[in-house]
C-alpha cells in the first residue's frame, strides 16, 4: 500500500521569491505603519482641540459603524469584482480622504467623522481582497507560512508603528502626519499597481463571457464619488458636533479576521447566484444572521460562550478608546510617551499569543477565558486607581496579554463546536452581535469618562469587569455542579 506524503512547506525566506508576495509585504507594511500614525494623531488632534473623551470617543464610533452596516456583505462584493482594481482603488481614495483631514478638522468634527467612516468602509472592501492574495498564489502547503509571515509583519508594525508615532507627532507638525498617513497609500497602491496577479487573470480567462455580467469597480467608483459629494455636502451643512466622546479602539485585527466569514457562508449553498442584486445579497446576508443565531442557541457551549463574551465586552471594549485621554490628561505624558504606552500593549498581545501557542494546552478553556476576564478586571482598576506611567506600562503589557487569554479560547471554541456547514454563518452571527457591545460599550463609558472623568471610568470598567468574571465564574460553576 503506497502512502500519501504531505509536501513540506518552503522556508519563508523562499517565499519572498515570490514578486507579488514581496510586493505585498511591502506594501502593507509601509501602509500599517502609516495607519499607527494616523490613528495616534487623530486622536491627539480630537482630544486638543476639544478637551473632550466624548468627541474623541465619536471617532471609534464613526471608525466601526461601516463594519456593522457593511462588514457582512463587503466580502461578497469584492468576490466579484476584480481585487487587483478593487485595492487600488481603495488605497487612492484612502489617500485622498485621509489628506483632507488637516484641511476640514478646523471646520467641522462632523467632516472628520464622516471621512474616518468612508475610509474605515474603503478598507472594508480592501481587506477581503488583499486576504485574498495569498491563498491564490501559494500551494497549499505554503499557505500557513506566507500567512504567518504576513502576521509577524503586521505584529511588528503594531509595536514599531506606535512608538514611531509618538515620536513622529512631537517632531513635525501634527495635521502633517496625515499627509504622511497619505503617502503610505500611495506606496501601497503603487506595489499592488506592480503586482502581476496572475491568479485573477486566469480566473477572468476561464470563466469566459460569465465575467462580462460581473460588476467592475471602475464603474463603482463614480457611484461612490457622488455618495461621498454629497456626504461631504450634508456634513458641512450639519450643526458643529456637540462636545463629548472618545477615542479610536485598536480592534481591527479581530474585525479583520472576522471579515472572512462571510465568503465561507456564500460558498456552502451554490455559487451560481453570482449575478443576484443587491437587495437580495442583503437579504441572504441577514438569513445567515438569523441562522447563525439559532444554531448558536441550540448549541448550549456556544450561546454561553457568545453571552458571556458580549457582557464582558460591555464594560471592556471602551478601554481602548480612552487611551487617549488616560494619557494625555491622567498621566500627563506627551504624545511620545502615550505612542509608548500602545506600543506595549501590542507587545503584551504579541507576548500572550506566543505563551498561548506554548503553554495553552495545558489548562481549560473555560479557565483560560476567566484569568483573561480577570486579569483584565485587576489592571483596568489598577489604571484607574493609580495613574502613574512606570505603572501604567505594566498594566498595558498585562491588559496585551490578557487580551489573548480570553480572546485565543473564544476563538477555539466557535471554530471547533461549530460544525463546517455552519461556521460562516455562526462567525457572521457573532460578528455582528459583538460589534452591537463594542459600540455600546464606546458610547457609553465615553459619556461615564466625560462626566466623572477617565479615571474614574476606568475605575468603573476594571471593577464591573471584576465582578461580571466572577458571577459568571460562580453562575458557570454551579450549572456544572447540576
């Protein structure tokens, strides 16, 4: 009997052989870096020229609500449209958009809202198609390597673009940051334009005269400049935003690894419906919600897992946002030092991924998600009781990791609890019942550190986080012992 041998996947650095992988390294590093600058110095910007944990808290909201209103069906869109002209595409009106920001923020909150909204939907369309490119050009084999590395690279720009930011926003005018943030799409867009995409020409070769029925982006893109005129138009007409929100979450690796889910659910059912209207991808994409929902009730781990997760995330998700204001105002710090402070929270994530990798294994799941919750609970309270930065940067490397205690597991349990059929429909249910919290949560501790002020609300946060973990602990361990 002959034995099938799996193929051994190539060294990474054979695979940067590859042109349009290196391309695309390069690119996306260039351009994450520029998005850590971006994020720093909006915030800063927000938060001087307002005072207010509230206006810089509408940010982050303005920054998720196109992943809840179109993050679900984004990826069905760039399905059919070509992704080489789709992240082009995407990457100049980002640029664009993003330089008008120095120009309007003296004008209207209101115009700044709206543009971190249309970039935040550019990027929607982006993502899927650039996740896109490695499982297209790589054997199968390789795939898990070209996707580590392309993990490691975005991991690196996590801590070396916000350090880089602090500094950078101390060094040059803050509003030219933007022009910067800018320059990086365009460094983006420029080794995607090099890249061959070989891949998409032989899928356009053989599907034939079906792909003349296919939506190109370039006849999107006017449709989309109209919309934003007249966006941009009724924004400037608006009243000045009223003063109070908060600041810019760091979320979007996990939006972005759910942004996936959506394709794995349109692949199940038939292929065919390519040519099906708007409306109708709409209306499947909330059957697939109401779906997902309902297995997620029958499956009792599951509906356990996603409650207990959405009532944490209610008091935790709007941590991140008033970073901005815990160190600019409680601590006192500048914005070198407040780039520093998420610098080591990046390393606290990067740091409890590895240890999870390492030492998971060895302990539940279901402890895994409690220490998370937890740890969690202690240093957000420790940050509100005691603001001083020495201390601060161990809270931040702790909160980093306690991050990727709760969050690993969750993960694990929805992709192994959940059978295949089911999975794109569970992960698009959870998706968007998980955005619903974080955006609560946003507005709502938003408003909390605008009246009693941040540190009280992290005070706030840290304490309910604690005792929501251990009811939920005492809850769990009870229906066990029934």
């Amino acid at each position: 009997m002959e034995l099938a041998v799996e193929a051994s996947p190539a060294r990474p650095w054979k695979l940067l052989k590859e042109r349009d992988f290196s391309l695309l390294l390069t690119g996306q590093f260039v351009s994450a870096l520029g998005d850590k600058l971006h994020y720093v110095a909006l915030g800063v910007l927000v938060y001087r020229l307002t005072g207010s944990a509230l206006d810089v808290g509408k940010v982050t909201l303005a920054t998720f609500l196109p992943y809840l209103l179109f993050g679900l069906i984004a990826g069905a869109y760039v399905d059919r449209w070509d992704k080489k002209k789709t992240m082009i595409a995407a990457d100049l009106s980002r640029a664009v958009l993003v330089s008008l920001i120095p120009f309007v923020i003296g004008y209207s909150l209101n115009l700044v809202y709206l543009i971190s909204f249309l970039c935040t939907t550019a990027n929607l369309f982006f993502s899927p198609a650039r996740m896109a490119v490695i499982p297209a050009i790589f054997k199968k084999e390789d795939i898990l390597t070209a996707t580590s590395m392309d993990e490691s690279a975005q991991n690196i720009t996590e801590v070396l673009g916000f350090a880089l930011a602090g500094i950078v926003t101390v060094l040059m005018q803050i509003e030219h940051v933007f022009f910067l943030d800018a320059f990086t799409f365009l460094v983006s867009a420029f080794t995607i334009f090099l890249m061959g995409f070989e891949f998409e020409k032989s899928r356009a070769a053989g599907e034939g005269a079906g792909a003349e029925n296919t939506p190109d982006v370039e006849e999107a893109v006017p449709d989309i400049i109209s919309q934003a005129r007249n966006s941009v138009a009724a924004a400037a007409a608006a009243p000045e935003a009223s003063v109070g929100d908060d600041a810019e979450g760091s979320a979007e690796g996990l939006v972005e690894s759910e942004m996936t889910v959506r394709g794995e659910a349109a692949g199940e059912g038939g292929a065919a419906e390519e040519t099906g209207s708007e409306g109708s991808e709409a209306h499947h994409v909330w059957q697939d919600i109401v779906a997902g929902l309902a297995y997620i009730m029958k499956t009792r781990i599951l509906a356990d897992t996603l409650l207990t997760y959405c009532i944490v995330l209610l008091f935790f998700s709007g941590f991140n946002p008033l970073v901005f204001v815990y160190a600019l105002q409680a601590l006192g710090v500048s914005p070198v030092g407040l780039g520093v402070l998420e610098a080591t929270m990046a390393v606290g994530i990067t740091a409890g991924s590895f240890a999870m990798v390492a030492w998971g294994g060895r302990f539940s799941k279901k402890g895994l998600i409690f220490a998370g919750f937890f740890l969690s609970g202690v240093t957000i309270s420790v940050l509100g009781l005691y603001p001083w930065y020495p201390l601060a940067l161990v809270c931040f490397f702790l909160s980093g990791v306690s991050n990727s205690l709760f969050l690993i597991p969750i993960q694990s349990i929805f992709q192994e609890e959940t059978k295949p059929s089911m999975r794109g429909r569970v992960f698009s249910a959870r998706f968007a019942t998980t955005r619903v919290a974080f955006l609560v949560s946003v507005g709502v501790l938003s408003l909390i550190a605008n009246k009693i002020g941040v540190n009280r609300a992290y005070l706030f946060s840290g304490v309910a986080l604690l005792l929501t973990s251990l009811v939920l602990l005492a809850r769990g361990e009870r229906v066990a012992a029934k």
